[in-house]
C-alpha cells in the first residue's frame, strides 16, 4: 500500500511507526517513531518556519525528538505491514 505525507502522520500520531530513511551521509538509519500524545512529552509551541521536506518524529528508542526528510524515506512499516511512501 502507498502512503502520503498526510497519511505518515495520522499512523504516527496513532501509533508506532518504524520508518528506514538514508540519513544525509548516505547511511541507513531505522527509527522507530511516533507523534502520539501518549508518548511524546508535552512540549511548548515555536514560531519556527515549518520545512514540508522534513518531519520531526519522537523517537521512541532514543527518547528524543529526530526529524527526516520525507524524500529520504526507503521504507515505512505499519502494523507490521510494510508500505510504500509517495511523498
């Protein structure tokens, strides 16, 4: 199943999400990551531009808000279903 940005972020503020990415060196990096009030600790508002090319996730492994970029995005696994990303 193909997946959009939209998409993206209605599964990760619902839930877990494994996202594999290459990260700007050219490595590969698998985040396991969420946008679920649950989860992520309460943060305050910014008045930071907001770049549609990057996504700022929790990562739930590291404790600690990471972002990548969504053109950067190999594979994304939901409900342990593999899904194919559109952009």
């Amino acid at each position: 199943m193909i997946m959009n940005r939209k998409e993206l972020i209605e599964h990760l503020r619902f839930g877990i999400v494994t996202v594999v990415f290459k990260k700007v060196n050219g490595d590969l990096r698998e985040m396991t990551c969420t946008l679920s009030q649950d989860v992520v600790p309460p943060t305050t508002s910014n008045n930071k531009k907001t770049n549609t090319d990057v996504l700022p996730v929790w990562d739930t492994n590291k404790k600690a808000w990471r972002s990548f970029r969504l053109d950067n995005i190999v594979s994304i696994l939901v409900g342990g279903q593999d899904r194919a990303y559109t952009g």
